[in-house]
C-alpha cells in the first residue's frame, strides 16, 4: 500500500480535524498536527467527527513548522493553498509525500510559501469563493494521489446486498 502524509498546520477547528483522522484512516495516510492547536485533543467534536476510528490513526504532534520541517527532512511536500497557480492534478506525488494544509482562517502563512514555489497546489474554484472546507479539501487532495498510484492496496471494489422482495 502506498503511504502519504496529511499535515495541518495550526489547525482551529476540532471536527475538521476529526473527520481528517477518519479520512486519513481510511486512505492509510498518516496525520501530522502542527502546534498551536486550535483545540483539545481531547475535545468531544474530534472524537464525534473521527468516530471510533481515532484509536487506529497514526497521528504525530509538532511544537510549529519549524519542528515539523526539522523532523521530517526527507519528505518532499505539497502546500495546499488558494495562492498556488498550479492544480492538484498537475503534481505527481511520489510515496511517502506530505500534503500540507493551513489553519482555517488563513491557511498557510506566505512567507512559507514563497519558500515553495513548486509545490504549491490549488484546488480550483468559482471566483466568488474564498475555500473550501478544510476536511473536503483533504479528501480531495489525498484521494488525488491515492488514484495515481492506482488505489495500490485499497479495497476498490463493493458488492450490493441482494434482497429478497
């Protein structure tokens, strides 16, 4: 199975971040917290957003950017950000990369990603827009390279339940 990692820089909102983890979980990527937190760990939204699946997530917590970059020197990373001129589509992300996401206010900080040029992606939107939701932009993102790596290791396939009339 191929492995990505979800970042989210100082995220504010615990249920975004709940339903992150549950997404994470299911798409077997990691989650990595980028302090200041906007919220408890321990907060009820996070548990009721994540569900039962919080326990099964490989989650890793950071003191700032700073940290994390030190901490992680051989991933290669993607800033998500509504400032990027390039698409989501248009990166081809490698196993083991990190997607990383802003806090919901104001996303990424720019002097960050003035830093990154070429990894800076966007999702793209009616002008009338400011974002999307943070949780829905993960998914999206994440799902993105889960595809082009052919959902290697995920359950692709369902099955209807036959019923009786």
């Amino acid at each position: 199975m191929v492995k990505f990692h979800i970042a989210l820089l100082e995220p504010e909102i615990p249920s975004n971040t709940g339903n992150i983890g549950r997404t994470c979980v299911a798409a077997g990527a990691s989650l990595h917290l980028i302090d200041p937190l906007g919220f408890r760990l321990n907060e009820k939204e996070i548990q009721r957003a994540g569900m039962d699946y919080w326990d099964e997530l490989d989650v890793h917590r950071y003191l700032n950017y700073e940290d994390f970059c030190r901490r992680n020197p051989e991933k290669r990373i993607y800033y998500a950000t509504t400032k990027a001129p390039r698409l989501y589509t248009e990166a081809a992300y490698e196993e083991g990369c990190c997607i990383m996401f802003g806090k919901e206010s104001a996303g990424i900080p720019e002097s960050i990603l003035h830093d990154h040029p070429d990894t800076c992606i966007r999702i793209p939107m009616v002008s009338e827009i400011r974002s999307l939701n943070l949780a829905n932009s993960v998914a999206v993102i994440l799902y993105e390279a889960l595809r082009q790596h052919g959902f290697q290791g995920m359950q692709t396939e369902g099955r209807l339940r036959t019923f009786e009339w």
